[in-house]
C-alpha cells in the first residue's frame, strides 16, 4: 500500500477490480492554501466529494487526498496545475502567481504518484492477466446557480460512461455488462438515466491507462450528477450516496465473470508488462 497525505493507493489484494476517486481529495498544500482566491465552497462545487466512498466497494483502490486545485490527476502532466482562469471553469484561482519552485515540487507528486500506480497495475495484471478499472467521478449540473433551472437532462444524464478512450470494440462485453447490470438497479422505483459518452468521454487517466496496459486494462469512467448532492451549499444526500454505493456494488460480479473470460483469451499482443 501507497498511503500519504496525497494519494491513498492500495493495489494488493487479491481481486481484478480496481476502482479510483482520483478528485475526491480537498485539501491543498500549506502555501496553495494561503494564495488560493477561491472559498471553501467554490472549490468544493468542482471536485467529485464522495467519490472515495464509492471507490471502496474494491479492496483496491486509488483514492486522491489532495484537492484537484493542487495537482490535477485527470490531466496531462503539462495541464496537471491549474494556473490561469481558462484552466477551471474562469474561476479566479491564485491572489498571487504560483512560483516555478512550487510547480516544479507539485509536479514531483504527480510523477510520483504515477509511478505508484504504475506499478501497482502492473502487479495485478501480471497475477490476473487482465483488470478493470472503475474511474469514479462527478459533475456539476446547475452551473447557473443555486435558483436557476438545472442544465438541460437530454445532455446530462444522471450517469454518464465514459469510454472513448478505450479500443471499445475489444472491451465490449466488459462494458456491455457493466452498463446492462448498473441499468437493472432502481432506486426509488426507476432506474437512473445512463448513457455513454454524451457529456464526457473520459480523461487523461484513462487516456494514460490505455496507453500503457492496451488489451490488459480496461478503464471505464464513471461520472455521476450530482443528483446525490446540493452542489452549492455541499449538502450530502446519504441515501443517494448509499445507493450508487449499492449499485455499483452489484456490478462486480458481472466484471468479474466477463474479465475471467477475456484473461482465457489472451492475445499474443496483449501487452502483460
């Protein structure tokens, strides 16, 4: 186990299922904490609070401990550190420019933490032949403010799958079931309204994951509206939070039948490191 005041990442127990809440953190370093421009509340709305509930229904998991407005786990490393307004959303992010020494010490972290991953992967692909790996997030759905009407729903679905980084046709039955069985849970009387790839399509981790394990690792992004939360005041609805607990819990057995079945079909290529 990796486990610092960054990063929590725990990638030794014995199952292929991985799932990751790489926003879930909040907390900034001592000196991004003092030139910050942003309020508790205004960087609380963009992160993906709660995530890292969710990322324990797996033994293992990547859970982010620092606030995206530290170090951005989703971007390129280039795009890792938000500097300018154009970087999240127009916000006004720092009183004061941010130094070369102190980007230079936080892009140390993101490597870091990289390699962790890396390497940890790399281990269980090398046991099981094949992982899936849930990427876990959120997103904002009332950017017009607390009062005005929430964003139109034929574009944002309460849960959107992300899979266009991935070679979709291979990983088919992995998603397919993945997709099929989150689709079967209803909360409240009806099922949640889940689509792919209409609001995002995944980011730079999954980008990264396919990058490097190809037909070993398949990475689905999960980003659920915060219909679990008010996301202006950052109010929790436990019941809600409870129940996407719940339902992707109910997922794993699924993956599990489905990546079994693809680690006995291994091509030559697969890329086992």
């Amino acid at each position: 186990m990796y486990m610092n005041e960054y990063c929590v990442i725990d990638l030794d127990s014995p199952t292929p299922i991985v799932a990751a809440a790489i926003h879930n953190g909040h907390k900034l370093s001592e000196h991004q904490a003092r030139i910050t421009a942003l309020s508790e509340k205004e960087r609380f709305r963009e992160e993906d609070p709660f995530t890292g509930i969710w990322a324990k229904i797996s033994e293992n998991h990547i859970v982010g401990q620092r606030s995206r407005f530290e170090f951005d786990l989703n971007r390129a490393p280039e795009k890792a550190i938000y500097i300018l307004p154009s970087d999240a959303w127009g916000l006004n992010l720092w009183k004061k420019p941010l130094s070369d020494r102190v980007i230079e010490k936080t892009l140390q972290q993101y490597t870091s933490i990289y390699q962790e991953i890396y390497e940890g992967l790399s281990k269980l692909i090398q046991k099981f032949g094949k992982i899936v790996i849930l990427d876990l997030h959120s997103y904002c759905h009332r950017r017009g403010g607390p009062e005005a009407p929430p964003d139109d729903p034929e574009l944002n679905p309460e849960i959107n799958i992300g899979t266009g980084t991935m070679d979709r046709d291979y990983w088919a039955p992995v998603v397919d079931k993945f997709i099929g069985d989150l689709r079967s849970y209803e909360f409240q009387g009806k099922p949640w309204d889940i689509r792919e790839n209409v609001k995002f399509r995944g980011g730079y981790f999954p980008t990264w994951v396919h990058s490097n394990f190809k037909e070993t690792a398949c990475c689905i992004s999960v980003e659920m509206k915060k219909f679990f939360m008010d996301e202006w005041s950052g109010k929790p609805d436990w019941d809600t939070i409870d129940a996407v607990s719940e339902a992707l819990n109910q997922t794993l057995p699924g993956l599990m039948v489905e990546i079994t079945k693809r680690k006995t079909n291994l091509k030559q290529d697969d890329n086992i490191p």
